[in-house]
C-alpha cells in the first residue's frame, strides 16, 4: 500500500519540472484546439503530435500526447455548445442539450458543466486505470498466444459491430487494415509481400503515415466539401460551474462515470459510443425525461462525463492486453510501440514505473483541462471563427511534416495521399474507420500469435478452441458476429427468452 | 423530447445499387489477394511448416473479405439493387457540398506533394502552398484588385507565418526532420 502510494509520488515528481510543464500547457491547449474545430479529430491531433514527440524522452512523449488526447475529447464540447456542431464525433451527443443551453441564454453555464463533467469523468476513469490495470495485467501474463491471437481477432469483430453504421462494411474495414498490415517483410523467411521489387513497399506500410492519411487528409477534404460552418454564439454568461449541478446529479456522474469507463475498455467503441450510452442511460433514470434534448444540465452532465471517462478507460486494454480500446488510444499505442515501450501484460514486468507514470499523467492533464476550462472561453471563440480555407492548408501542411518525419522517406508522404484517399472513399461510402485503425495496428500482433501458436502447438489447431481462455474469446467473437447478423439475433433473443420462460404448470 | 436527427448530411443511407458496386469491387479485390498469396512461396523445400507460410494470413484475409463482399452483394440484391432506379430512388442533392471545392483541394495537395515538397527549402514550399489555397478559395470574382490586396496580404502573412513557425518548432526546437 505504502510502496504504492509512494510509487505514485515519485511518478507525479517526475513531471513537476518546468520543461515537462511546460509542454503539459501547450499539449493541452493544442489539443482543446484540435477538439474544438470541427474537422479536426483527436485520433488525428495525437497522430500528428506524435511526430513532435520523437526527440523527447518516452515519458515525457507519452504526456504529451495523452494531454492532446484528454484535451481533444474536451475540446470538442465547445463547438457542440456554441455551434451545434460536434468538434470530435465523440462531442455530437453534447450537442442536444448543449447548443440548447446555449441558445437559452446560458452558453457559460453548459461549458460550466461540461468542464465540470470532463474533469470528473476523467477522473473516475483514472481511478479504474489505478485499481484495474494491475489486475488485468496480472491476469493477461498467463494469456499464450491462442488467446492473444483471439483478443486481437476480438478487437476487430467488436469495432466492426458496435463502432456505429454498418457491421458488415465495419469487418470489412477491419480486415482491410488487417491485410495492410501483411504488406513488407513476413517474419519467417523475411519475404516480400506484396512488394514486387520496390525497397520502399518491401519496408512495409508505416503506422503513422497510414493513420496520418486516414485521419488528416481524408478530414481535410471531407471538410474542404462539407458546406461551411457559421454563427457562434458569442453571448457568454457565467463559465464557472455550479457545485449545486453536481451534487444534485452525483448519480447520473458515478453511472455515467462507469458506462464510459466499461464502454472505453471494449476495444474500439470509443467515446462517441460512450457518451451516447450515458445519456441513454440517464434519460432512461431521469425524473426529468422531458427536458432531454431542449437544454437538461443532466443530459449534458451524462455525456461529458461518459466521454471523458472512455479516455483513461481505453487506455487499459492498452496496457494489459495491447488491445486500444478507441481510435486515438490505437495511435497512443502504435506512438508507445515508436518510443521503445512494449505495450500489453509486459509493459507492468518491464516497465513497472509506467504505470504509475500513465496514472500520473491522467490526473496531471486532467487539472490542467480544468484550468483551461475557465481561461480558454474568449480565445477558443475566436478560434472558432477561422475559416476552413485558412485552416485547412495548415493541417494538410502538419499531415506531410507528420507523415514524412518518422523514417524520413518522401514515400511515407505518397502513402499518406493514398491512404487519405481511401480513407476518403471509405467513409463516403458508409465504411466506419475505427475498425480499419484497429486492423493496421492490431494486425501485427494477430499474425504473430496466430504462428508462433501453430508453431507452438505443431500444427494443431485445437488449443486455439480448447484452452479455456481462448475458447471463450472464440465463443464472444463467433457471439458478436452472429449478433450483427439480423436474422441470426432475433433467434438467439428468441433461444434467449424461451430459455428462460417458465414452463406453464401441468396438471 | 423533439428527437433529433441523428444522422448529418453526410451520413445519409447510401443506395443499395451503391452498395452492390461496392461489394463487387472488394469481392474481386479479395479474390485477387487469394491469388497473389497463393502465388506466394510455401519454402516446402526448406522444411517450410504450411502455417508458417508467408501467403497463409494474407489468403486468409483476401478470402473473408471476399465472403463479407459477397454477403454485401446478396444484400443489396436483396434491398432492391437490381431494380431500375438502384432501390432507392435519386439521393437527394447535398445542400452545400461542392465537388470543385473537394477537387481543388486534392489538386492542390498534390501540388504540394509533387511539384514543391523538395525542391524549394521547406519554409518557402509550405508557405507558397498555403498563399495559393487560401487565395484560390477566398477568391472573389467580383472584387476590384484594391479590394483583393488585403486578404492577399493576409494569405501571404497565414503562409510565411505558418512555414516559418513550423520550420522553428519542429527542426529547432524538437529536432524533427522536415521533407
């Protein structure tokens, strides 16, 4: 307990110096920018600051990015209030009693809230981060690979089914990203796959670049098309919370609180998902029912603080089974795996230190949303008010600087214009993306544990189905798959209720 | 409650002729991957194990992708895609979206990628880049040329500002190579 709290200590001492502050501050701020302009997304403001990072030592690289990453899931809340437009998709839920609110006259009162809400939605996630991780951990150190095989086969199927649209065309992605990640040398005869002769393909597609396109250059156009965005409301009243909107909604915080944290440990779902499941949530337990959707404090209070809560929440996956649980926390991995750091149930044997580390810079970069929840009102308007045509070029510009800067190689630049492209078309034809990032990061580790299990096993194929473990992850998966499949749902909740329907009494 | 509208302009459902082109194109686009991994070598005469050969995961890959293709094809079908009008009518025109808008851009990205990126220092590239996509965008036909110079000044400012700012932050400061 004691060797703990001191362990916690030592990891907050490693940020309290000036340097480290220093970038705390303007990480944070970068990433409220980043949320806070529609166009701009999290996944793509950590997959940018990324390139940033490189130089830094791993600790202070790893802070960085999960301020853009908390900051950048906040950010987004202010362009849901003041311009009914969500500044990450994870914000489009506060945009229904937020942009009321607004209109009513009481614009500071819902970034009160919302600020209020983020900052303990974080920190109830930070707090499971804290009692969860190490059991976890523990428990995943006697995973083989049959079951991290099925935990990354898992991650895709989850993301493809519940990421939001249409499941089919989510596995679809999924296996998309999957078969990209086989592009390059194979780790058994180090053939060239898909290469043809070209050093450069032979080298394998790059994370970053990949992510780069599918996130930066594809939102650059998608915004480019997209009719531009007007009004903001500038009337702004009071921003400071009221302690009566939290008391008074403590319930709705605490079941908010956990909805997001669970939803941000399933792989993949993210925090669009998680807001929109604590809102569901607190409008099925509301007494005020009535006021969802017109400007309710409580709705607002149930979104923010289930998306915030989903951040530290997809971070554990990450550190116990190397499985992100939303779209940026798969570019804070793929950014983890580039500074040297081996994400999953070795992280807490190699690097113990981290995770208290990774705690640390949770709370860290949680006070300092909350600090600029109150400084940043003014500035983030006129923020707002910059034209596409005067923002965009400059992202476009970030996206090269990003994409080239990991290897140095022009042909990274090219695979971002490829990849932004399909990520481009994708989307358009109705494709959900996080399933797509799932299957470029998670790829790599599917295929090793797939033949080093085989290898193991020599040939067999059974303890992939038999080790208990593995056969239920086998079950789950084969279960989420079927649950897409209309016809195949309706039999199992008619199998389901027939089950459990008493028999009537004979006699 | 007013429910709102969960779904924004671009989320509209796409038609199922739509779907049924797309399903088409990644069934085929899956097949061709089967083949090329089965084109792959199997290192048998090294002692080669059937699941350590490398065209084994990526023959995996194409062959779901090709079956969940074709399940999009069978629903398409099935949702009115042969039908004359693609099963759901004419989708209704996008207020606001513009294909020129999204044609400059991508033209203009290109244009920075290929023709400036590497031949001119990377400050002058990013900054002549941003000048041009601000001005093509926030050109106004109908303005005088003395009407023209401030937003000309103000794209030139936005682009030296941001080429030299980046230069600074990313090769001075945090010592990242630029292309």
């Amino acid at each position: 307990m004691f060797d703990s709290l001191s362990q916690f200590g030592a990891a907050f001492g490693t940020f309290m110096t000036p340097s480290v502050l220093v970038n705390v501050f303007w990480a944070m701020f970068v990433g409220i920018v980043i949320g806070a302009l529609p166009g701009l997304t999290a996944t793509m403001g950590v997959a940018l600051m990324t390139t940033l990072t490189f130089s830094m030592p791993h600790t202070e690289a790893i802070m960085v990015l999960v301020c853009v990453y908390v900051g950048a899931i906040y950010g987004g809340s202010r362009s849901a209030i003041l311009l009914n437009i969500p500044g990450t998709p994870a914000s489009a839920c506060s945009t229904l009693d937020g942009f009321p609110l607004a209109r009513q006259g009481m614009a500071g009162r819902a970034m009160g809230i919302s600020t209020s809400g983020s900052w303990l939605g974080t920190l109830f996630g930070t707090l499971c981060v804290a009692t969860m991780t190490p059991l976890l951990s523990e428990m995943a150190l006697s995973f083989q690979s049959y079951e991290f095989f099925w935990i990354s086969v898992l991650g895709v199927v989850i993301a493809g089914s519940l990421a939001g649209g249409d499941a089919l065309k989510g596995y679809i992605a999924g296996f998309l990203g999957l078969l990209v990640a086989t592009v390059g040398q194979e780790p058994h005869y180090n053939f060239q796959r898909f290469a043809y002769g070209n050093t450069d393909i032979a080298g394998g597609i790059g994370l970053l670049p990949a992510l780069v396109g599918v996130f930066g250059v594809a939102e650059v156009l998608l915004a480019m098309r997209a009719p531009a965005y007007q009004a903001v409301y500038s009337k702004i009243d009071s921003i400071i919370p009221r302690i009566a909107d939290v008391t008074k909604y403590w319930r709705t915080i605490f079941r908010s609180g956990a909805i997001g944290t669970f939803i941000g440990i399933l792989p993949g779902l993210g925090e669009d998902a998680a807001a929109w499941s604590s809102y569901a949530a607190a409008k099925r337990a509301s007494k005020e029912k009535e006021k969802f959707g017109k400007g309710s404090v409580e709705g607002l209070m149930a979104a923010e603080t289930g998306e915030a809560s989903s951040v530290p929440g997809a971070i554990i996956p990450v550190m116990t089974l190397a499985l992100p649980g939303s779209a940026p926390a798969a570019v804070l991995m793929a950014a983890m795996m580039i500074h040297g750091l081996n994400p999953g149930p070795m992280l807490m044997v190699e690097t113990p230190q981290f995770f208290y580390q990774i705690v640390a810079m949770l709370v860290i970069a949680d006070m300092v949303k909350l600090f600029f929840g109150f400084v940043l009102v003014r500035p983030l308007l006129w923020v707002l008010l910059v034209p596409r045509e005067r923002l965009m070029p400059i992202v476009f510009v970030l996206c090269a600087v990003g994409a080239f800067s990991i290897t140095s190689r022009v042909f990274d630049i090219y695979i971002m214009l490829i990849f932004g492209l399909i990520g481009f078309i994708l989307r358009e034809l109705k494709f959900p993306m996080a399933p797509l990032i799932l299957g470029l990061v998670l790829g790599d580790l599917l295929e090793k544990n797939l033949t080093r299990g085989f290898v193991i096993s020599g040939g067999d194929p059974t303890p992939f189905l038999t080790r208990p473990v593995s056969a239920v992850l086998a079950a789950i998966t084969i279960l989420s798959i079927l649950w897409s499949i209309p016809a195949a749902q309706t039999a199992m909740r008619r199998g389901t209720r027939a089950l459990f329907r008493r028999k009537p009494a004979t006699g | 409650m007013s429910s709102p509208d969960p779904l924004l302009p671009h989320e509209q459902p796409l038609r199922p002729r739509t779907d049924l082109l797309t399903g088409a194109f990644f069934a085929l686009f899956g097949l061709t991957i089967l083949y090329l991994a089965w084109r792959m070598p199997t290192y048998a005469d090294q002692k080669g194990e059937i699941y350590t050969a490398p065209g084994l995961v990526p023959a995996f890959y194409g062959t779901v992708i090709a079956l969940l293709a074709l399940w999009l094809v069978g629903r398409s079908i099935r949702r009115g895609a042969l039908q004359p009008d693609g099963g759901g009518g004419v989708p209704p025109a996008r207020e606001g979206y513009s294909n020129v808008r999204l044609a400059l851009s991508a033209a203009l990205g290109l244009f920075f990628v290929f023709v400036l990126l590497g031949h001119m220092p990377f400050w002058a590239s990013s900054a002549l880049f941003i000048f041009l996509f601000i001005t093509l965008f926030e050109w106004r036909s109908e303005q005088t040329w003395p009407q023209r110079l401030r937003p000309l000044a103000i794209a030139a400012a936005i682009g030296l500002g941001t080429g030299i700012a980046v230069t600074l932050v990313f090769e001075r400061i945090f010592y990242v190579r630029l292309p």
